[in-house]
C-alpha cells in the first residue's frame, strides 16, 4: 500500500508541474494581460520603447516611453511554419510508414525504423546549423529562383525569392523533425491491424500497395491525425532551428513563402536579453504572456492528440511504445 502511494505520488509530479509552470505563466504575466488586453493578439507591433528614460504611467501599469506589444505577426509566423511543416511531414511520414509496415522484411523493418526514429534524438540546434550551413544556401540559391520562375503566377509563390531565411526554410527543418513522430505512431499502427485483413484482400488479386493504401490506411485514421495533432504540438513549440533559419522578422507579416518570420517561441529567446533592460519589467511580462498562450495552445492541442488516440483503442499504448 505504501509503496503504491509512493508510485502515485511520484506519477503525480508530472502533471502538477505542468499545472505549476502553467500558473506561474498567468500570474506572473498578469500584469501584461492587464495592460495589453485583446490588443496584444491582434496588434502586429512590438516596441521596447525607450527602455533609458524614466518609466511613465499608463492606465496603471509603469512601461518605458514608447512601448507596445504586439504579436500578431509571431502568431500568423507560428501557424504559418507549423501548418507548412504538416503538409510536408505526413505525406513523406505515412510513405515511410507504409514502406515500413508492409514494404520490407521485419528484421529489415527494425533497422529502417531505428535510423528513422534517430532523427528525432538529434538536438534541434543540430537542424538549425546544418540548414544554415548547407539547406539555406542551397534553397536561396537555386531552388527558390526555380520556384518563382515555374511558379510565380500563384500570389504565395511570386517572387522576391529571397536570401533562404524564411517560411519555407523554417518549414523543411520542422517536417524532419516531426516526420520521425508520424511514421512510428503509424508504422505500428499498420503493423498491428489483423492479418486476416491481408490475407482477404490478397485473395481478391490487391497488391501490396493497394492493401495498404485503401484497407489498412483507412482504419489507422484516428491513429494519424492524433500523431499529426502530436507533431503539430512540437512544430509549435520548436525554438532553436527555428530562431537559426526563420529570419526573425519583426513587426512584417510574410508577403511570400520565401519571407522571414518569426514563432513564439523563438522570439521569446531573441527578444530576452533586451526585455531584460526594461527597468519596469512589463517587457518580460509581455513575454510570459506569449509563453502562457503558447503552453495553452500546445497543451490543447496534446490533449486533443492523446483523446484521439485513446478513443481508436489501444492507439496511445502504440504510441507511448513508439
């Protein structure tokens, strides 16, 4: 009995202090929230002010001359980067998956499955100085001039195509980090659907890809969109790659594909050290509201995932083996 109090207890530190960061978050950020009102997610400009003159006094919070805070343009950055990255993750993540569970010999399967899953050990800054050194002059250099010369004529598209930093660079390194997440909560997924469903559609004259794609796929469904729920939560959340190829615009809403933006949470990091100058502290306030509204949303849409999954049966066990 005590040692079942003991588990629970410890079990119990998990979520409590994900509910402790949470309110530290709002409390500690409250007095942002007050001053900043519904402005702060609709306004799309951020200003420190002049953070060596005195603070002055403005509807009872103490802030430097000049200062506002705004993040629409971190919010349209953050979608933007993360709705990308989807679109190119779960095509290539449910490929590799299909491959995996019905394209290869099982012992093959684990070694496949092992280099795979390895792309989401690698340390995110690791992604962001390779694609400075190698993806960012390759894609400003000649794949983003190809782009808006084939595909110019769509409004998104047109030029300018820009150094690399940007949407689309920002974009690539996220899907390879979230591909690794989709293709395992799916490869076991398909592994584990009966094999009797194999057999009867191979009876019929299927092929293998057919089996896959119109038999098995379908019912894994509620299994893919709770993984892509999943990495749609970390690509939210992505700091450092993000922070190295993004461009970390300010105040400039994307015009193209190719722009420089910025994410929540890689403008939190950027944006510290001078939000520390700010001698009446509503700056880092500011902050902490931008990392409540991101925990909010990131811990929404986990939830989200983990119910999906949860009601496919026996999908989140799968996906906690992953």
């Amino acid at each position: 009995m005590r040692f079942r109090t003991l588990l629970a207890l410890v079990a119990g530190l998990l979520p409590a202090s994900l509910v402790a960061v949470i309110l530290f978050l709002a409390v500690y950020s409250w007095p942002a929230i007050r001053f900043n009102g519904l402005r702060f997610v609709v306004d799309g400009s951020w200003n420190l002010g002049n953070l060596y003159a005195d603070p002055v006094q403005i509807g009872g919070a103490s802030i430097p001359p000049g200062a506002h805070y705004g993040i629409l343009f971190l919010i349209v950055g953050t979608c933007l980067s993360a709705a990308i990255a989807l679109l190119i993750a779960i095509p290539v993540g449910v490929g590799a998956a299909i491959f995996l569970a019905e394209g290869v010999h099982s012992r093959l399967r684990y070694w496949i499955s092992f280099f795979i899953e390895l792309l989401a050990a690698v340390p995110s800054v690791v992604f962001g100085l390779w694609a400075y050194v190698v993806l960012i002059p390759f894609l400003g250099g000649h794949v983003f001039p190809f782009m808006v010369g084939v595909f110019g004529a769509i409004p998104f598209f047109a030029g300018p195509s820009g150094s690399g930093y940007g949407l689309l660079t920002a974009s690539i390194v996220l899907s390879l980090m979230i591909v690794p997440l989709i293709t395992a909560t799916l490869r076991d997924a398909l592994v584990a659907q009966p094999a009797a469903l194999r057999e009867a559609a191979a009876a019929l004259g299927t092929t293998r890809f057919e089996i896959a794609w119109k038999i098995l796929l379908p019912g894994t469904r509620k299994v893919l969109m709770g993984g892509a729920m999943l990495a749609l939560g970390r690509a939210l959340g992505e700091t450092m790659a993000v922070l190295m190829v993004s461009g970390n615009a300010l105040n400039y809403l994307p015009g193209n594909i190719y722009a420089p933006v910025s994410t929540m949470a890689a403008f939190i990091v950027s944006q510290l050290d001078s939000a520390l100058q700010d001698p009446s502290g509503m700056a880092v306030r500011s902050l902490a509201e931008i990392a409540l509204i991101l925990s909010i949303i990131s811990v929404a849409i986990n939830a989200l995932a983990r119910l999906i999954l949860w009601s496919n049966g026996g999908g989140l066990r799968r996906l906690g083996n992953a």
